[in-house]
C-alpha cells in the first residue's frame, strides 16, 4: 500500500436521498471512512502510528449525481504536508468519470497529549 488507496462501493438504497441520488452526507461519510482505512493499512510504516487524525477542513465539489446501483470507484491520497494541516484528495469516479472531487485538511494529534503534532516535511516518502 502506498500514497494512493483505492475502494469499490455499490449504491445502496442507504445511500440515496429522497431526490433519489446518493445523499451529500453520504459522500462526507465516504470520504472520513477511505481517509481511515487508508491510514489504517500505512500508518504502522510511518513514526505515527498512535497518533490520531482530525479533519480542520472539507471541501466538496459535485460534478455529476450518482444513482441506485450505479458503481463508484473512491480514490484518495494525500498530498504534500502544509505545516501542521496534511492534505488529502479524495475523487469519486462512475464510468471512470470524476464525479465527485474532494479536498479535505487534517491534524495529527499526539495520542497522549492530545496536541498537534507536526509533521516532518518527507514524511509521505516512507509510503
């Protein structure tokens, strides 16, 4: 496992709104659970692996609805650390066509003091 992890997820009927397409907390849930099992799967690689992440900021875009039964495949990354603030992609595709495109900003937070800590700027090149 390396910078990039990638899930399937079919549309369920828990995912649809009454609008009839996947609901936008639904994609926000989506997007904190990928964040997880990614780190899940690395963070024993890293100096990190107690430590806690915190979402400081989220930002979505919506580019095409998705429906019951439609496939998405959810793609997400993180990016170059930013000080204290990490980055982190996450694209939702349908068809292999980008319809949701998120980019949120996280915190590590040490287990035991509960502060942030800071990052050390390479750190993403151990994964």
């Amino acid at each position: 496992m390396g910078l990039i992890y990638e899930k399937q997820v079919t549309v369920t009927e828990q995912h649809i709104d009454g609008n009839n397409h996947v609901n936008n907390v639904q994609y926000v849930h989506w997007v904190e659970e990928i964040a997880g099992e990614h780190w899940d799967l690395v963070k024993g690689k890293t100096q990190y692996p107690d430590d806690i992440w915190m979402l400081l900021d989220h930002h979505i875009r919506y580019k095409k609805q998705v429906y019951l039964g439609d496939e998405l495949m959810i793609k997400t990354y993180p990016k170059a650390p930013d000080g204290i603030r990490q980055p982190r992609k996450v694209e939702f595709y349908c068809n292999n066509q980008l319809v949701v495109d998120s980019e949120t900003l996280w915190v590590l937070i040490d287990k035991e003091t509960r502060k942030i800590k800071r990052l050390a700027d390479d750190w993403l090149d151990i994964l």
